[in-house]
C-alpha cells in the first residue's frame, strides 16, 4: 500500500502528469515506479517513470494492441 501512495504523490504533481492519464502497469513491483498509461481521452499507451517525463509512444499503441499483444504471448507458452 505504501508503494501505492507514494507513486501516487509523484503522479499528483503539476506538469508531470496528465489528468487523463491512467496508469495500468507496474514494471517491478518492489519498486512501482515506472510502467505502462493509458490517456483515457486517446486511447493511447505510454510509459511514465520516476527520472524521465512520462510520454505517450510514437506508434500509436493502444490499450487494446496491449492486451492482444500480452494474450498472443500467453497463448505461445501454451
């Protein structure tokens, strides 16, 4: 939980972050800190982490492209 709040705090702060912004991923999860958004007004994916500004991709990834992505995968190991 605490984890949460803390990428929480440096989510709220002014310029850093979109409002529209939604965050699905978290690369580690000892250290919540970087992973993948979604821009709830696009459809669009990036990636957000603690050193660099958060920036949507260049090739228009999507949530859903995501997703198939990810399930095509988990098909493969089957």
């Amino acid at each position: 939980m605490r984890h949460a709040l803390d990428a929480c705090d440096l989510l709220n702060h002014p310029g850093v972050w979109e409002t529209a912004w939604i965050p699905f991923t978290a690369d580690e999860p000892d250290d919540p800190f970087c992973g993948t958004f979604i821009d709830a007004a696009t459809g669009s994916i990036g990636s957000w982490n603690r050193q660099d500004v958060s920036h949507l991709y260049d090739d228009g990834s999507t949530l859903a492209g995501y997703l198939t992505e990810v399930a095509d995968e988990l098909r493969a190991l089957h």
